[in-house]
C-alpha cells in the first residue's frame, strides 16, 4: 500500500538506548491508521521521529513523496503534518481560544484565522463555552480536545494523535473516539492514532501496526486484528 506519509527502514536511538529498530510504515491517504503496542514498544518514538524530534539515526520519512527527515520541527509543520502531543501539554495561563490562536501561527491573521477558530469550536462545542476559560482550569478531556483543536489549527494533512485516551474516564474515551471518527470522515483527514488501548484503537482505525520492542510485529486491517487471537490474548485481556 503506498501512502501519503511512508516510512522506510527508520532507526530512533536515545543515546545508547535504541527505541525504534527499522520500522517501516505506509499511511494511507483519508485512512485512520492505528500504532498499537505496550509501554516501551516505540509508539511515541515513531511519532517523534515523524515530527523531526528525535530524528532517526537511519532510514527514510517521506510525506507527499518529499523526504522529511532531514527537516526541522516547524518546517514539518508547514508542510502539513501536525502533532497533538501525550500529556495534551496545552498553554495553562492561556485561554481556550488563545491557545488556538497559538495553533494557527502559520495561518495569516484574519477572517481565515477566525474562521478556523469558529470551525473548531463547531466540531468541539464544548470549548466554545469555555473560550475565554484558562486552559489549565480544563477537565482532562477538555484538555485534550483542546490539544487535538489546536493542532488542527495547523491544517495539517496528516494528524498525529499521540495517547489521546491516556487518563480519561470512560465516558470521555467514548467522546474522543467519536470526535476522531467525525474529524475523519467530514474532513477527510489523515490521522495516525498511537493508543495503548488496543480495543479503541482497532475499533476505530482502518489499518494497523502492532509495535513490539521497536519493531512491526504485525500489521493489517484493525477489524482483522481485532479478531486475532494473538492480539486479543496480548492487549485486549480475551
């Protein structure tokens, strides 16, 4: 499957640590593909290698076709690849609506900036009501719909979730899971879902890689590897 965002061979070391060992990727285009994997598998580390954070020590990232691993954090950006980080890691003295105003640095100011900041609120109406809330006074679910909203703002082509269900009570996983399905399908979004909850991310997701020690251990449409008893016995406790 050849896809708008690939990755071919990629190693990520932490000094001596390797996280990532030659892993190889194919995103493709309109699709929600799922890295799915325990603690320590090299999730994150895939994304951060994406986004020009840890850069891989080998192997190659392309995005339309353009190789991007050699570029830097805000250049990627530019481009059309945008991160919503694990943590949310929103701005907490900053208002809901600043905070977005933040994700749009690269829109020019004006109608197109307000607009953008209105269709967000549109797709989180939650947020609206709290647009001149400071960020940090924010449940964690509205926090993270905050992150998710302001990476957004970027217009990315490809969006990168990184455990956006990591804290969240039951009900609000339900929500974010909904909120990825409509962002998709009513943008026609790419979105890369890195989750340890291997049922939501399966559920959700129409292609997956199951990630083991920095490595693709398997792969394949999640409503396939939902049923595998291999990945139902290793991450869905069946």
């Amino acid at each position: 499957m050849s896809g708008v965002l690939s990755l071919r061979d990629i190693h990520v070391e932490y000094g001596s640590r390797v996280a990532v060992s030659g892993v190889s990727l194919d995103i493709a285009p309109n699709q929600i593909v799922s890295l799915v994997g325990s603690n320590g598998a090299g999730k994150t580390s895939t994304l951060r290698a994406i986004m020009g954070l840890n850069p891989p020590s080998r192997g190659e990232i392309r995005f339309c076709d353009t190789r991007i691993d050699r570029l830097q954090s805000p250049e990627i950006v530019s481009r059309g690849v945008a991160l919503s980080p694990e943590g949310r890691r929103v701005f907490p003295r900053m208002t809901v609506q600043d905070n977005l105003l933040v994700g749009g640095y690269l829109q020019p100011q004006g109608q197109s900036l307000r607009s953008s900041v209105e269709r967000m609120f549109g797709y989180f109406p939650r947020l609206q009501e709290r647009r001149r809330q400071m960020a940090g006074t924010l449940s964690g679910g509205e926090q993270q719909m905050l992150a998710i909203a302001r990476a957004l703002m970027a217009q990315p082509k490809v969006l990168l979730l990184d455990e956006p269900s990591l804290g969240l009570a039951p009900i609000m996983v339900q929500e974010i899971g909904r909120l990825i399905e409509k962002i998709n399908k009513e943008q026609g979004l790419t979105i890369v879902l890195v989750e340890q909850n291997a049922s939501l991310a399966l559920r959700l997701c129409h292609y997956a890689y199951v990630l083991e020690n920095g490595r693709v251990a398997l792969s394949g449409p999640g409503a396939e590897l939902i049923k595998s008893e291999y990945v139902q016995r290793a991450y869905l406790g069946v």
